[in-house]
C-alpha cells in the first residue's frame, strides 16, 4: 500500500513538470502554437497598440515583436472588407511603427492587426478602436461668441463669451490690418475673455473663426468659418467715474470731455465750466447750485449723440446721493435728434423717447438708479443725458457715478 502511494505521488508529480515545461515553451515561443496536422508557426504579434483620430484619416502606432521572421504587418478595418500592407525592414533599428490611414469616412473604426512572415504565416489578431471624423463634424461646428466688441481711440476691445471645452474648442484666431495696414494675428485661448487690439484701424473689420479638437488624441485642427464684423465706437464715452476733463479750470470743478454743454450747463466758476466734480480726486460729476456762491442751473442741457440701428435700447443714470425734489426739475432722458428738448418741454416733447424725472428726498445717501427703456425702428439720430433747472435760490447737489447706453 505505501508503495503504491509513492508511486501515486511520482506520477502526478511528473505530470505537474511535464504542464509546467510545455507552459515554459509556450511562453519562450509565444508564436509556435500546434493544430491537428502539425504544427503551426505564428509571428509575433504587435503590441502597445493606439489609433489617433483625425480627419478622415487615422494614425495607428504600436511595437512590433522582436520576431526576426516579420516582414510586414496588415490592417483591416470594415469587417474586414478593407485593408492594407505594409512592409517591415529586415534592417529595422526598432520596434516602433507610426502609420497614417488616408482617405476614411467619418465613422468608428475597429482595427484588425496582424503581423506577417514572408510564407503568409500571420499573427494572431490585435484589435483596437478609432475614430475618423469629417464634414459631418465640421458643419456643426459653432464660432465662439463675441459679447461685445467696440473701438476707442485706435484700439478695439472685443469681449468673448466663456464656452465649454468639453466641445473640443480651445482658442480663437483673431486677423486685423493695423494702422500701418500691416495684417496683424492674435490668438485668444478659451481661458481668456477680454482681448484688446492695439493700434486698430478705425472703422475697418476684423474676421475671426474658432479651433476645435474632436478629442484628446485627434491628429487634426478643426476651424470653423471665418465670421467678419466691426468693432464700432461705444455709444457714450467717458461715462463713468472717474470723468476725463477737456476744460480744466483748476479748480473745483472742469468741463467733461465728450459731453456737449449748453451755456446753461456750463454754471461753475464764473458760468464757464462744466460739472465734473475733483473734490478728492474722485472726479465725479456733480449737479450743484447754490452752494459756495455757485449759481442756479437754468435749463441747464448735458448730452451725448450717436446713430443708432433699429432695436430696443436702454439708457441708465446711477447717482449716490442727492437732495434734489419736486420743486426742481431735473431729467435724465433720451431725445430724438442731435440736441435735447428744452427742461420745459421734456415730457411734453415729440422728441422725447424717455424720460426719468429725478426727484429725490433731502438727506437721502443711497445709490439711486434711473432707468429708461426706448425703440427705434430705423437708423435714427438720438441724443441722451441731462436737462436740469433747479428751484431758484436753492442748495441742491446730486453726484452721478455712471452712465449707460447700450442695445438690450
């Protein structure tokens, strides 16, 4: 019985080596593999295999064997229906192979890859997927949106809306003719919103288009259209504090550059200068009468015009204090035409779009906005800004910090 253990123990011992032995020349010969009628001999197959998408096209890069009996490898693609070769150097100085795929619909791809000898043995398969993408891609394809873009002083200033980067966008190409008519490019990552363009040609256009990559691993830039617009000037300059001045009396207060003043808005300082306000150097405009000997505003007009297209349009005053009341008359309003209406006429004007009568509380020390909302239904002309005549004899002040005019 011990014997018969023993030997028990022998046998299964020997097979045990014998499986480990044939496992171990398997793995030395990863190539050599057996079928009924002897055997078959397999070349190496290729490995670390990747497909970079593209347009209409692939890339394909994998390691080939160190299997000296490979003399080209093949591609198949399409259930097999297309395929092509290619050769390998029997003097290669590496494993590594880079090949470009031309000429592919845009659609997904699964790849077949076989190595091959020069008896037509092959290897087994290697599989990997890709895709192609093309015109179906590329027309649906959006230009990053320009919020605003509008010219001063030979620079424009374009401002882009944030987009998504999981839509393959990453940057815009921005082309303009400088002063110099020299071409100028500027490149606007996704990151980054705010673009200035130096040395602008007033009234000339700027074409821009957006570039995208399908994915992370996609050999080409897809661009969309090129869209041409123009920057334009804003419709009110200098409109917030601080105010440049073009008439500075060197004192309290100066004239705002870019405003028009009639003789009634120009009330400081011997009835010369207009109603920017340095006092601490904040440069403000300040609507006062009466205080430090200052005289009444008697229809006192301050205004700005510009040709405007058909739309909606909305025009803001943001004053931060003020006692003006009832017994004043004080307007911010939009007018037709290249002038406001008369403080009198104001709201019974064929002229007037909108109007806000300003009439706040003595003591009040909040931000008070004023907002007026107009239409015009062709090319216009339309002036907007100030008419004000306070109650004679009265200290009055109203400091503004802001004005806005812009298309809704």
């Amino acid at each position: 019985m011990k014997k018969y253990r023993i030997a028990k123990f022998l046998f299964a011992f020997i097979i045990v080596v014998s499986i480990a032995a044939t496992q171990s020349c398997t793995d030395e010969n990863e190539y050599l593999k057996y079928a009924e009628n002897g055997e078959i001999l397999y070349t190496g197959k290729m490995d670390s295999v990747k497909v970079f998408s593209g347009r209409n096209r692939v890339l394909i890069e994998g390691n080939l064997s160190g299997d000296p009996k490979i003399t080209s490898y093949k591609i198949y693609w399409a259930n097999k229906s297309d395929s092509v070769v290619f050769s390998v150097s029997k003097d290669r100085d590496n494993d590594k192979i880079s090949q470009i795929i031309e000429n592919l619909p845009e659609n997904i791809y699964n790849f077949e890859i076989r190595t091959m000898d020069s008896d037509g043995f092959s290897s087994v398969p290697v599989f990997a997927t890709g895709k192609v993408y093309g015109d179906r891609y590329q027309n649906a394809l959006i230009n990053r949106p320009i919020l605003e873009s509008k010219a001063i002083d030979n620079v424009a200033i374009l401002k882009f809306a944030s987009v998504d980067a999981t839509s393959g966008i990453f940057q815009s190409e921005i082309e303009y003719v400088n002063i110099n008519n020299e071409l100028q490019t500027a490149i606007v990552p996704i990151s980054q919103t705010d673009v200035i363009l130096p040395d602008f040609k007033a009234g000339d256009t700027v074409k821009y288009r957006s570039a995208f990559k399908p994915d992370s691993t996609s050999l080409d830039v897809f661009y969309t259209n090129y869209q041409t617009f123009k920057p334009t000037p804003p419709l009110l300059l200098n409109n917030i504090m601080p105010f440049e001045i073009s008439d500075n009396s060197g004192l309290r207060y100066s004239t705002a550059a870019n405003w028009i003043h009639n003789a009634g808005a120009l009330s400081h300082h011997g009835n010369t200068y207009g109603m920017v306000d340095s006092n601490g150097n904040n440069y403000f405009m300040n609507v006062v009468s009466g205080y430090g000997g200052e005289p009444d505003i008697i229809n006192g007009l301050m205004y700005q015009t510009a040709t405007i297209d058909p739309g909606t349009y909305i025009f803001k005053v943001q004053t931060r204090a003020g006692n003006f009341n009832l017994e004043d008359k004080v307007y911010a309003l939009a007018a037709l035409g290249n002038t406001l209406p008369n403080v009198v006429d104001v709201e019974s004007s064929e002229n007037t779009l909108a109007y806000k009568r300003i009439t706040q509380a003595v003591g009040v020390t909040q931000n008070y906005l004023y907002t007026m909302i107009f239409t015009v239904e062709e090319v216009t002309e339309v002036s907007v800004g100030l008419a004000i005549t306070n109650d004679p004899g009265t200290q009055k002040y109203m400091p503004i910090t802001e004005f806005l005019w812009e298309k809704q």
